[in-house]
C-alpha cells in the first residue's frame, strides 16, 4: 500500500530536549516536505527536499533541521523544542513534473502522513 | 503575494444537497492546483489535482474546476452524504505549495 508514515504520532516533550520525527515514504517520490498546522494559521511549509541530498528552507525553517540521505527518508530534527513548537507536523511526498529542475519544485499529487502531534512544556 | 483564500469558510448543508466550495489566488502563474481532504485529527487526503493546462478535473461525485485568468477555483459535491463531512483545502502550486484556511463542511443526515 502506497503510504507516508509519520513517528512518533504523538508526543510530549519538555524544552531543550532534543528529538527527531521521522517520515517514511514507499512511493519512491523525488519530493518530501514538513508542514506544520496551528489554529488559524493553516498549514505552513517548514523545510522541502526535492531529492536526495538536495533541501531548502519553507516559510517557517527556525528552530528545526533535516536531512535527506535516502530518497524514502526525511526526518525532523528539533535540536531545542521550545513550547511555540507545539502544533501538529505533517509530512508529505510528491512526485516531480519537473524532471531535473532544481530551479522550483512543481509536483504532482501530494500524500500525507497522518500527522505528529507534539506538545512542548 | 502569493494567497489563497476559501469562501465560505464554514457550511453547513442537508444530505443530498448539491454543493460548491471557492477557492481564489491572487498570481495566475500558477503550476497546478490541488484539492484535499481533512477529517478532525487525521492528515491530508488528496482529491483532485488540477494541472495549469487543465480545466477541470473529475473523480466520482467531485468535479473541481480552474480558471486561472480570473483566479479561482471551484470544487462541486454532488449529492452530498454526511461522510462528506470534513475540512476542504485549496492549495496553488507557485514556486512554492500555498494553502487556504479551508472550508468546514458539515452535511446533516
């Protein structure tokens, strides 16, 4: 089944307290990318990657890190969570419709993940 | 700026009512458009994506429409049924994925 996983789907944490929220995708999609969904603001894009080795910072980049050192993967790093970093974090995959360019990311179809809710005391 | 507004912003209809969502964005270079879905507390589920080149796009009882001159985009429910019930959300594809606020939709059985 064709799917983006997203772990952990919940968590609490305290400030300062490194973790990392990982997301999988088996659709073999060139384009991942981090959102972050708060009450209304919607759905902000927080980092992309539009292929292995290749990241670029969204709107809202302070305060979180990734990596994309295989094409399935794309983990969020929160290196110091502090409490306006609780919200709910979606990861999601895209093919590319753009073949090799680099200049902007056109995708296809988005997939989502069912979203990490995190808390920061 | 790039943005994307939904109107209405709340609806609420009876079941087997036909229906339309609006979604309007400010920069008419856009690269695609896309639909989605949004049930309380669950990810985003991809209805229907609409390539620049495009008009409209159908699947079962939804049918999403763009005009890209006067941009916007609308998205028909027909017959609505109360498992429609969920947050509706445009996105535009610039150079970056731009989202609405959405629409809540309830349908009442």
């Amino acid at each position: 089944e064709a799917q983006v996983t997203q772990n952990p789907r919940y968590l609490i944490t305290v400030t300062g307290k490194k973790l990392t929220v990982t997301c999988s995708q088996n659709m073999n999609h060139e384009y991942m990318s981090w959102y972050r969904q708060d009450p209304g603001l919607g759905l902000r894009q927080i980092y992309y990657s539009m292929n292995v080795e290749v990241t670029d910072k969204g709107d809202v980049p302070e305060g979180y890190k990734v990596s994309r050192k295989e094409k399935r993967n794309f983990p969020l790093i929160l290196e110091s969570p502090s409490p306006n970093q609780t919200s709910l974090y979606f990861c999601a995959s895209s093919i590319r419709e753009d073949g090799d360019s680099y200049i902007h990311p056109n995708t296809g179809e988005l997939f989502f993940g069912e979203g990490s809710r995190l808390t920061v005391l | 700026k790039q943005e994307v507004t939904q109107i209405p912003a709340a609806l609420s209809v009876p079941e087997g009512e036909n229906l339309v969502l609006n979604c309007s964005f400010t920069d008419s270079a856009i690269y695609n458009l896309q639909w989605f879905r949004q049930d309380p507390g669950k990810g985003l589920t991809s209805l229907l994506l609409i390539q620049s080149s495009q008009r409209e796009q159908t699947s079962g009882r939804l049918n999403a429409s763009l005009d890209k001159s006067s941009g916007r985009s609308t998205l028909y429910i027909a017959a609505s049924q109360p498992g429609d019930s969920a947050t509706y959300l445009c996105a535009v594809m610039w150079n970056k994925l731009v989202f609405g606020a959405g629409t809540i939709l309830r349908v009442k059985s």
